[in-house]
C-alpha cells in the first residue's frame, strides 16, 4: 500500500435536508373510517434550484440554508406525531413514490420528530414538554450502515390553494417542529434532516495499463473501526437531546455508548454478481459512529478475470489500514456529520516485472 502526500478535502457539516414534501392526510376524530384518499403519506423533491416537484406547485419560493441540499435517496423515515402519539409511524419508498398511514386531525397541534432509517429502534420522550423538544433514545444500533443515519431537524408546514395544491413559499428554518393538522388532502409539511454518524467515501478505480489485461468486479466493502489500538464496539446506544430553536440546529446534546462485541468486518457495499470497476472512479459510501474514532480498516474483495471474461481469482481481498491523522488535515479522529474521501486505485505494485500469474492478485492503493 502506498500513500501520496496529497491530503483529500474533508467537508465540515456536510449537512442533507429532505428537500422535499409531505403530505400528511387529516382524518376527522372518526379514524375508524377512512376514505380511500386517506392514510397515503407523499413527498415531492426539490432540485438545488428549486425546481417543480412531481406535483403542480402554485409558488416555488421555499428558501432554504446554504449548508443543506437535497435528499435524494429512499431510506424509510419514522416520525412521531407528539404528543397525541409516541408511536412511531413508518414512512418507506416504494415504486418511486413515498408512502405511510400517518394521519392527522384537522385543528390539532403535533410536534413531529423522527428519524431515518426507519428499523433503527427509537423511543422518544418529552424535553420538558415535546412544545420544548424532544429526546430520541436509539438502542443497539450497528456501528457501521450503508444508510445515512440521521434525525429530523426541523420541519415547515405549507399552506395549500382551494384546489389543495401547496403553495411552497417561505423560509426553512431548523428548531421548529410545529404542526397543525388541516383538512384532507391540504397537509403539506418539509422536513430538515442532519447526521448523526460520520460517513467514509471510497472511490475507486483500475490502474489504466493494468486495465487493458484484466476486469475487476468488486463484491464487498468491508469496515472495521479503531479507537486508537482498541477496536470500536459494534453496536452503539445514541441519545439526541433536541430542543425548540427556530432557526439555529436544535441539537443540543448526543451521547454515544459503546455497546457489543469488538467490531469485526461490517459489510457496507455488497454485490452477488460484482460491481466492474474502470478507469474512472466509482464512488462507494458507509455510514460510521463516530465518536473517537482514529483508524479505518477497509477490506475489499473482489473477482478478477481475463479480457476473455474468463474467471481468473476468485475473492480476492485487500486490507487497507487509513490512520486519520495520516491523510486528513488538522484531524486525529473522525467527528459526526463530516465525510471523509479516499481515493483508491487497483494496481500491480509493478506492473512491467510482474510475471502473468502475479497480474491475478493485484493490490488496492490509497492515492
């Protein structure tokens, strides 16, 4: 393995929001029958220039802070309607469109908190009162995902025309959570999402003259974490104090409790048939707790093959051991809500002295 001197740019809170929106069907204080229009959860994404959703929209002006951009991916989301519920109320995506049963009544006031992804185990309580805030108390969650893992922010709710189509306008402030159910089909909400893990960013690539002899078709990324020369625990309890602040980020406290057994190699990208790498890099991401972490241990296994498509070696496997204080500026362990990017090329050590059995087990190099 070997290490250019080139340091890669690590992000400072690389924040995403759910640049999106939702409607949340009403329901009269009869929720024992429900219209077939009811019960249905939509969202509707905004590009980075505010761009129509997939609904006709009266107005477009929703303004949103500089340092968020839009969610663009289909982790499921659980959201609690407090305080008529401390249930938690499962968002997924199906079919390109989003769907839920969470429902509200016309005139009530919620405070909606929630999550993403929806399966990590939550309860909530009140932060003196759930008007103030909120305490998300997540238990046993793997210290490695390939899904981002992150809390719900802020919210604003729109208005809707007499035709029930949401007029999107106003400012999307994070510290709020205030709602107020309206009438079927006219509940029309944003939400702002932000990190709680850190994220690990490979790219990699083939080596442009070993290229031209072989295929590469990776199979597996997998991530062990280090606290220094302990190994991280692999699972983590998160507690994530949020308290009201309309318009600077309520997250007021988190705490990380170590939990489990030492962390062995947790998959965050895996392919049954193999992912072809090229010349170009292509971009892998997993999803850390971060909290003290010093060292990364990558694994990557792969198939190589002939330029016939002839399977040549099997699994292949390469460990990669990324010390952060070695590659990133100014940092000596990982920090939540940052992403951190390595480059990696797969490469012979010297591709012109190899003999033709040694292009079969080449090796993975941090750029």
């Amino acid at each position: 393995m070997k290490y250019m001197k080139h340091i890669y740019k690590v992000r400072a809170k690389l924040l995403i929001m759910m640049s999106a929106v939702l409607l949340l069907t009403a329901c009269s204080n009869d929720t024992d029958r429900l219209s077939d229009e009811e019960g249905v959860l939509q969202i509707a994404a905004y590009t980075k220039d505010m761009a129509t959703p997939s609904w006709p929209a009266a107005t477009r002006a929703i303004s949103i802070p500089s340092d968020y951009s839009q969610y663009t991916g289909s982790a499921s989301i659980g959201v609690f309607l407090t305080p008529t519920t401390t249930e938690m109320t499962l968002i997924y995506y199906e079919d390109s469109v989003w769907h839920s049963m969470a429902k509200v009544s016309t005139g009530t006031q919620y405070y909606i908190y929630g999550y993403m992804p929806a399966y990590a185990t939550c309860q909530i309580s009140q932060n003196v009162n759930f008007e103030n805030g909120a305490v998300l108390t997540f238990n046993n969650i793997p210290s490695v995902m390939s899904e981002d893992f992150s809390v719900i922010t802020g919210i604003m709710q729109l208005e809707s025309d007499s035709t029930g189509i949401p007029i999107e306008e106003g400012t999307l402030k994070s510290g709020t959570f205030s709602y107020t159910g309206k009438g079927n089909g006219r509940n029309f909400v944003t939400l702002m999402f932000d990190h709680l893990y850190g994220a690990l960013s490979i790219s990699l690539k083939v080596d442009l003259d070993y290229n031209s002899l072989r295929t590469i078709k990776l199979k597996e990324l997998k991530l062990r974490n280090r606290v220094e020369d302990t190994p991280a625990k692999s699972h983590t309890n998160v507690t994530v104090t949020l308290t009201k602040t309309e318009g600077t980020n309520p997250i007021s406290n988190i705490v990380f409790t170590p939990t489990g057994d030492d962390v062995g190699d947790i998959s965050f990208f895996q392919s049954a048939t193999g992912e072809e790498l090229v010349t170009n890099y292509k971009t892998f991401t997993g999803h850390f707790m971060p909290e003290g972490i010093t060292t990364f241990v990558l694994t990557s296994v792969y198939d190589v093959y002939d330029k016939k498509g002839n399977l040549i070696r099997k699994d292949c496997t390469a460990n990669n051991t990324l010390e952060i204080s070695k590659l990133f500026d100014r940092q000596d362990m990982t920090k939540r809500g940052w992403k951190y990017n390595v480059n990696m090329t797969i490469m012979p050590t010297f591709l012109y002295m190899l003999s033709e059995p040694d292009l079969n087990n080449p090796t993975v190099a941090v750029n």
